[in-house]
C-alpha cells in the first residue's frame, strides 16, 4: 500500500484543533454508511470499513475505536454529512452526487466514461496531485469536515423494462430515472433519453409501474434491491464508477488524541483502494449470479460510440467547474 506523503498537510490542519483528549481517554467515532452488512458481504465498502475499523484500533492500541453504523441507521448520506460539522456523526463516506451540491467541482466525478475500468480509477484518485488537490479544494469550503479518502461502490450499468439493448441507438425514447445533477440530465438527454429525477428508494416502484422506463446502478445495487425483477433487461455500459468519498468532522478529529491522529488519517486513505478492490470482487461475482437468474437478460454494449457523443460534455464539466487539471490527471492515467 502506498505511503501517503500528503499526509503532514491534512495533519497540519488537524493540529489546529488542539491536543485533545489525555491519553488515557478512550476516544469512540460514530461511522454512518447506507451500505447494508452481511455474511457473507455483498458491497466493497462493507469488506473496506471493517478492516478500517479492526486497523485503527491495531494502530491506536485500542485508544481510537470506530463503530460503524451501517444500513443508514443514522440517516442517509445525504443527511449524514451535514451532521458531521455539528459533531452528531464523525465520519461517513458519501457519495459525489451528494457532495457536490456543497462542493461542486466533485461533480466532475458525474461526467460519463471518464474511468475505463477499476484499475484505471483507483489510479486516478490515488494520484498524489488529484487527491490532494480534492483536499485543498474540500478544506477551503470551510464546511466543518475535511475528505480522507476516496473508494468506489460499483461500475455503473443501465438496466431498463422494455426490451434488451446492445446498441447505443436502441435506448434513445427511454424515460430514464437520474440522479439530481444537471451533468447527468445533460448526459442522457445527449444519448437521447427522456432523464426525470426519482428518489432512489422509488426506482423499482417507479419501474414497476412504468413511470419510468430504465435506470442505472451498479451490479451489486442492482442485485442486492431486486430492481432486475421490475427491469430485466441488463446492459453492461460501465459509463460510470460511482465514487465514494471519505469525509470526517473538524469535531471529530480535535477530539483524536495528537498522536493518533497520523494513525487515524493513513487507515482511513488506505481504506478507499481496498474498497475499490473489493467492490471490482464482488462485483464479477455478482454479475455471474445476475446472468443466472431466470427472465434476466444481460447484454454487453461497445462503449466507443458512447465515449465519442460525451467526450466533449467531459470537457464542458471539468472547464466550467474549473477542474481542468484533475480531467487531465485523470486521461493522464489512461
């Protein structure tokens, strides 16, 4: 794992804070995750933070503990991260779509096709210039937390009701459920798609009875909330990685004994390219399981017609948010 050389700069911040707690003082952080835990674990962040929690406590001889509170039993992410500033939660991964409405140059990560695959994602944002410049741009808002680290929770793929899709052509007229950015309405709109914003605990009855026509999700969301019962069509476009981006309160860390908080920083950065692994694991086992299933259809798509159309919207997102770099950092990585 790769030593985080950038580590001195968050902890520079972090020592304004304070000393914090003696050292005798066992210090406990609340974690909040929408992820569901089970045995076996069917997400990537399930594996990731586990092992996050039993290393802190190895680095820490048992003075810094995390409890993770999984299944969003304390709130969605989207709620979660406000309650980090007011220190009613400590840390939470959340997810770009959410975040960028309080830091919008993270909406980059909305742009189609900017990952081929896992690999080439996990060495983007552990790319010492892009993550710490994702850093800087978080601790400048001012917003109470500070980003620690970047996972992954799947390979984004359409799944629609109507009919099976191999060609780009053939899901234009859809009526397809997005996610609340202007980045995704104006990447489906290009490919032809009627975009309409859904809430997510609404997609499989808005499939079901046709209020739309297809969304999209990773593999193990797809799997783990049934929606190929109502959408049976699979298609494998992996136009997107979702991202999961690591944040934890200003509260939170002044309250981490000094010399811990080293210890504490390095296990959370190393947590994301386990999760990103872990996600790419499960998500091959559970696509092999999805083919399996009874009226489901999986189909594979060739991706170059769909990187040639949003190519350019890449472009217009990473200049308008005035994260040139980071596009080129990511096409760097290629």
């Amino acid at each position: 794992m790769r030593v985080m050389r950038f580590l001195p700069v968050l902890l520079a911040a972090a020592a304004l804070f304070g000393a914090g707690p003696a050292a005798a003082e066992k210090v406990v952080l609340r974690m909040g995750t929408n992820d569901h835990f089970s045995d076996p674990p069917k997400t990537g962040g399930q594996v990731a933070f586990q092992w996050l929690q039993k290393t802190v406590a190895e680095r820490t001889n048992g003075e810094v503990e995390i409890k993770i509170y999984p299944g969003a039993q304390l709130g969605a992410e989207k709620d979660t991260v406000k309650m980090l500033k007011t220190g009613g939660i400590d840390i939470t991964p959340d997810s770009p779509g959410n975040l960028a409405a309080l830091v919008p140059e993270i909406g980059l990560f909305s742009a189609s096709y900017l990952f081929a695959n896992f690999e080439h994602y996990e060495k983007a944002v552990s790319d010492e210039r892009f993550f710490k410049r994702l850093q800087q741009i978080v601790r400048e808002r001012n917003l109470g937390y500070q980003l620690v680290g970047i996972g992954a929770t799947g390979s984004r793929n359409v799944y629609n009701r109507v009919r099976p899709v191999s060609k780009p052509g053939e899901l234009k007229g859809m009526k397809m459920r997005v996610m609340a950015s202007p980045i995704e309405f104006k990447v489906w709109s290009t490919l032809g798609m009627l975009p309409t914003t859904i809430a997510s605990t609404e997609i499989y009855s808005a499939l079901q009875s046709g209020v739309v026509d297809a969304s999209e999700s990773s593999v193990p969301y797809i799997v783990g909330n049934k929606y190929y019962e109502v959408a049976p069509y699979i298609t494998m476009t992996n136009h997107q990685i979702s991202g999961h981006i690591y944040l934890i309160g200003d509260k939170a860390l002044a309250k981490v004994p000094e010399k811990h908080r080293a210890a504490l920083l390095q296990a959370l950065y190393e947590t994301g390219p386990r999760q990103i692994r872990a996600t790419a694991e499960i998500s091959e086992r559970m696509l092999k399981d999805l083919r399996a299933k009874p009226k489901v259809q999986v189909s594979t798509v060739d991706p170059s017609a769909y990187i040639t159309q949003l190519r350019p919207i890449q472009d217009e997102v990473a200049r308008n948010l005035g994260v040139e770099d980071l596009l080129k950092i990511i096409r760097e990585h290629q």
